[in-house]
C-alpha cells in the first residue's frame, strides 16, 4: 500500500513529460512569432529603419509551413534585412530557402555564415546540449555554400558580411555594417575588420552583425563602435525553463541574454544588442519548449531630444 502514492508521482512525472514532449516537438515549434523592438539609436532628425532580424532557419526542404510563413514576412516593409546565419538544416535546404526568401529580392539585406550555412547538421545525441557549448570541429560532409552565397548575392541583392564591412544608405542614413565569419568554429577574423571599417565614410549610424555572440566578438564589436549588435545561433536556449529562462546559450554568452533585446558593455561602453532565438532547430532534435521559433522586427529610431 505505501508504494502507491510513489507509483503515482512516477506515473504523474511520466505524464507530464510525455506532454512536454508532445508540445515540445509537435507544437510549440511550429508557433512562430515576431518580436517588436525599438531602439532609439538614430539622430534625432532621421527617418525609422525597420530592420527584420532572420537567423537560424535550418531548412530543410519539406518544411513548406516554415517556408510560407517566412515568405509572409515582406509584407511587414522591412528596410534592412539582417540574416545571422544557419539558413540550411539539409544538403537540399537551398530549395526551401529560395521559396521563403523569395519575396525579399529587392530589399536590402546582409548575412553571415553559421556552421549550418558551412557543413551539414550530424546526428548526435540532443543530451550533450546540456552538457555546455557544443564542440567546434566541422563536420565532414560540406554544405554548398558557394551555391547559397550566390542566390543571396546574385538574386535577392544582399551583402556577405563574413570578416569585412560594407556601407548602405537607408532611407536617408549612412549605415556602415561589419561582421565576421563563423565565430563557433573560430572563423571569426576580428583583426581584419579595424583597417576595413577605417575606409568605409564617416557614418551617422554602425551594426555589427555575427551569428554566434562570443564575448570576445561583442567586446570587439563594441570597440570598433558598433550602435547595435545582431546575432543568432543560440536558439533562445531552445528548450527554456518557464519563469526562469535558458538554461544554457550554446556559446559563452550569460544564458539569460540567450533571447531578445538587451544590452552589451565593453570597457564603459553600452550597445543594444539583439539576440534572435531563430525559426528552426536541427532535423536531429525537433523540439522547443518555453521557446518558439521567431524572428525581430526592430524599428530603429531617433534618440529623444
């Protein structure tokens, strides 16, 4: 008789995680949202800048309902598209990616690469996730990147931004833009950019754009005067505790900077700095929890006074 009420619990426990997993894998990672910030880093006369944050898609061909919502997203007008990487969560991911993408040609936009813009996700058990950042060795089988980087260049318009920097005029406002390779995998060339933003023209406004936010990437960033920083790769935690946030951020950034809007110092410094928890997730672990996929709207706008 005194076992019953364990033999409850168990069976209670059991349940509950059954219906996690049941939302986690079926549900909940099919809720995508987009999250609405402004920014107030322009001058004080100067149009907004809508900027739509995409990052981590991981596509793979058959995901049509990502593709199609993706695809919607043009009608929110973005100014600048900013892409942090992990478009491609399959060697024929391109496929999907031109679906969803499609409506952006002819809008402004920047990227840089991820892992899964490199070399193909690999099976490996989701547990190690727990167990801290994931190990940086490149996986054997390449990606086409060269067949990626040219749809984005060649057809939608859109500048690579892997370890150089680049100069746009938005709706009025001189934007000099720099970023860098692969920063999980050490691609990062931090020491290149200095002499490449040095010849860009004075601007009225600076992004630094990564795909994973390393300390060492955003205390650089900040340095070389970035007004705001984008990133992805971190997937908000992917699987959050609710009320309490992420666990983990796949990378040395403090886990509850994980998602969102919040803010980098460096050295007396302060920078917005906007951290996408992103749209997908690896073939090979299909679940968020307390986490669903997004993108960012950020309405940049003038300071006060």
């Amino acid at each position: 008789m005194g076992s019953r009420p364990g033999l409850a619990a168990l069976g209670a426990l059991a349940g509950a995680g059954a219906a996690a997993a049941v939302w986690g894998i079926g549900i909940e990672r099919h809720l995508f949202t987009v999250r609405h910030h402004t920014v107030r880093v322009l001058d004080p006369d100067a149009l907004p800048i809508r900027i739509l944050h995409l990052s981590d898609a991981h596509m793979a061909p058959w995901q049509h309902r990502k593709q199609e919502w993706i695809a919607k997203l043009a009608s929110l007008r973005p100014d600048l598209i900013v892409n942090t990487g992990d478009n491609l969560g399959h060697r024929e991911g391109l496929e999907g990616i031109r679906r969803a993408f499609a409506p952006f040609r002819g809008v402004p936009g920047i990227f840089v690469h991820g892992s899964n813009d490199l070399w193909e996700p690999a099976p490996r058990n989701p547990l190690r996730y727990l167990l801290g950042p994931s190990d940086g060795t490149p996986r054997v089988e390449r990606l086409d990147t060269d067949a990626l980087d040219g749809y984005l260049t060649d057809e939608l318009g859109w500048s690579g931004l892997n370890n150089t920097a680049t100069t746009l005029d938005i709706r009025g406002t001189r934007v000099n833009l720099f970023g860098v390779n692969d920063p999980h995998h050490r691609l990062d060339e931090l020491d290149a950019l200095p002499p490449l933003i040095s010849e860009l023209p004075t601007p009225a406004l600076t992004l630094g754009v990564t795909h994973a936010p390393y300390r060492r990437v955003l205390d650089t960033f900040t340095d070389l005067g970035a007004d705001a920083i984008f990133a992805g790769h971190t997937h908000g935690g992917q699987v959050r505790v609710p009320f309490y946030g992420a666990l983990l951020s796949n990378c040395d950034l403090p886990p509850k900077q994980a998602r969102g809007l919040s803010a980098w110092t460096h050295d007396g410094r302060t920078v917005p700095l906007n951290v996408s928890a992103g749209l997908g997730h690896s073939i090979y672990s299909p679940v968020r929890f307390a986490c669903p996929p997004e993108v960012s709207l950020l309405t940049l706008a003038p300071r006060h006074g």
